[in-house]
C-alpha cells in the first residue's frame, strides 16, 4: 500500500481506540530502500496476521529489526563516504 510521500507500509497494523502504529511503522519503512519496501511490507502483514490476536509485537519487532539493519548500512556507507 502507498502511503505518505510514496512510502509503502503494511496494510495490516494496530491502530485500536484512537491509537495506531502508523507513525512508527512510516518512520521505519522511510529508511528501507524503495525496491524492498513491498517485500518487507509483505512479510510484516504476514507475522502480524498468523499470530492474531497478538501479532503487534512481532511484526513490530520483526520491522525494527529490517529497519535497523537498513539504518545501519546507510549509517557506514556515509561513514565510509567521508574516509575517502
């Protein structure tokens, strides 16, 4: 799914009384490359529906982790970029 500036991000996330993931789940799927975001988008909905009715905490944490990774990457390329 689309969502804010071309981001793609979960269909499936919690959002209950008034609350949602969304915003945590946009700031994480912003540092995944474009080319990755539907796989990972993709596999987040998966986790998150087989462990219904708590898949929250592993698909968030499955996405922390996949974003982490990401930042992680950029992080050494900029750190790299500067030693050269």
């Amino acid at each position: 799914m689309a969502g804010f500036n071309g981001v793609i991000y979960p269909l499936f996330y919690h959002n209950k009384k008034g609350q949602n993931d969304l915003k945590w789940i946009y700031e994480r799927m912003a540092v995944i490359p474009k080319d990755k975001q539907q796989e990972v988008a993709d596999q987040d909905e998966i986790i998150f529906l087989e462990n219904k009715p708590n898949g929250r905490r592993p698909a968030n944490e499955y996405l922390h982790k996949i974003s982490s990774e990401y930042r992680d990457q950029r992080k050494n390329r900029i750190i790299n970029r500067g030693r050269s």
